[in-house]
C-alpha cells in the first residue's frame, strides 16, 4: 500500500486519538469554526509541518514514529530543515548494522558503481526526453568503474545541467542559486524524507554512506541511495517551467505537484511501481546486498 504524504501549511494543534492523527484549529484566531479532519496514522508515509505555530503532542509524534512515519520540520523559507525517523524500523536491526558496518571497502565501491550508472541512465533517458542528444551521459554511464573512479558523475553533471532546462533560462545548479533551484531543492527534500525513512524500515543506518561521509551530514546512506531517483524530480520541475517561467516563489500550486513525488509511477525490475513502494524496493535489496544475499540494488529506470 502507497503511504500518504501530508502537509501543514497553517496554524494548527496535531494530537493523535485512536490511532489518528487529529487537524484541530481550536484557539486560533481565525480559524476557531473550521471542524476538526483525521487521518489514521497507519496511512501517512511523510508528514510535513511548515508553519511556526503548528503544535504537535508528544503521544503523536511517538505514535507517528512507531508508524516509521517520517515527520519534516521546515523553516521559515517553508524549505524542509528537519527530519525525525523511528530508531527502531526492523527487527533484525542489530544484525543489518553489523552487517553495514563491516561492509567491505571493495563491496561499497562496487554498490556506488552500480548507483552512479544508475543516476547517469535515468538523466540521460530525462534528456532524450525533450530530444537533447545524450549519447554523451550515455558513454558515461556504460563507462563508470568501481567507486567511479574517474568521477563520470561529476562530468556528466555538467553536460546534464546545462541542458536540462531550455537555453534561456541560463541554469546553474546551486543549493541557494536562482530558480528553478528552488523547487529541485523542495522535490529532492521530499525525496530524501522518502529515501531515509525506507533505510530505517529495511534495518539500515541512513548516517553510514557507501560514498557520502560528510562527517555533518547525518543522512549520508540516503543521499547516496536517491540519486537515481534524483531525475524523477528533475523531470517534474521541468515540466513545471515549460508551463510557467514565474517560479520564484513556492506557491501552493507548485508545493501541491512536487508533493506527488512519491505517488509517481516508475519502472522497477521490469514492473511498475510507485516511487514511495519503488524505494522500499531499493533500500531492501541494498540490505541484501551488506548481508551476502544479492549482488547488484534494484533501482528504477525512467523511460
């Protein structure tokens, strides 16, 4: 079953009864008539909170974790900020840490080859989408040796960014760059919240990367882990920007399209599978990968 993504933008008190997440908007100026809405906790998949006078009971955010729920705080800029996740998400935890931990240098190099062939497949199919030549990302990918060694992602990056949106727009990827940064930087939050929370369900330390090691970054694993699924988001925020070039500011309309993320449709082992189904997947047979039980992960590819 698809889990559902939620997302608060107003002043509201979250508490949970019986088994449901409760919208209440008692007390607050305004808002005092609107009825109380209920969710069963068992449906959320994600559940982001950006407005600074939401309230959340402590019972619900328990209960909202024991559901391997992810819950994203945002800041002020209504960009995610925060990322709470359940410490207990399988229950042969213990042994699927072992097992990351004591992951071989070789086997995580072979895991980021499998990854970064993986990425440069799914850009260069985005970019033969909108009739870009892509034989270019295509040799890379066919190329990538263990651990990428010569670092095709990084060279393919430059050909793919620069043309992944129409000339005019004069696009440079950068966290805090011009738009459409923007709204790449909101999808790729969404899903990483996806991407983290399958880790934790598949007994797996999101903080230990194969590749990342940012010694800050406590979600090295799921940064490695979604950058296949990176062109996904990237292929829904161009087709925003054919239809708009106002994205400066992340309207309602906008945050509504890329919180469909996780509900899209991809291509995964010959079948078709929501994204949010399609990562559980994925985190699944990188555990089997530590464990001994599988050799290669199982990524989508977009077509």
């Amino acid at each position: 079953m698809i889990k559902r993504t939620i997302c608060i933008e107003n002043p509201a008190h979250l508490k949970c009864r019986d088994d449901q997440l409760v919208l209440s908007y008692k007390g607050i100026r305004g808002m005092e008539d609107i009825p109380e809405r209920s969710v069963p906790i068992e449906d959320i998949g994600i559940l982001i909170l950006e407005h600074s006078q939401i309230t959340i009971s402590h019972y619900l955010l328990d209960r909202l974790l024991m559901n391997n729920t992810a819950v994203v705080t945002c800041n002020a800029a209504h960009l995610p900020s925060g990322l709470f996740l359940n410490l207990e998400g399988n229950t042969l935890q213990s042994e699927r840490f072992r097992e990351q931990i004591n992951a071989t240098e070789p086997l995580k190099k072979q895991l980021w080859q499998q990854t970064v062939k993986a990425k440069l497949t799914n850009q260069a199919n985005l970019l033969s989408r909108y009739n870009v030549a892509s034989e270019m990302l295509k040799n890379y990918s066919q190329s990538v040796r263990s651990g990428d060694a010569d670092n095709n992602e990084a060279k393919a990056a430059v050909y793919y960014w620069q043309h992944l949106f129409p000339p005019a727009w004069m696009f440079y990827r950068k966290r805090d760059g011009a738009p459409p940064n923007n709204l790449l930087n909101y999808g790729y939050a969404i899903l990483r919240a996806c991407v983290a929370r399958a880790l934790v369900g598949s007994g797996l330390l999101p903080t230990l990367g194969i590749f990342h090691r940012n010694r800050y970054n406590a979600y090295c694993l799921a940064d490695d882990v979604m950058e296949p699924y990176r062109p996904f988001v990237d292929a829904v925020v161009r087709g925003i920007v054919d239809k708009t070039s106002h994205v400066e500011t992340l309207t309602q309309e906008f945050k509504v399209q890329l919180l469909k993320i996780p509900s899209l449709d991809v291509e995964i082992d010959n079948g078709s599978s929501p994204l949010f189904n399609a990562v559980q997947r994925t985190s699944a047979s990188l555990a089997k990968c530590f464990s001994g039980e599988e050799k290669k992960i199982l990524y989508p590819v977009l077509k």
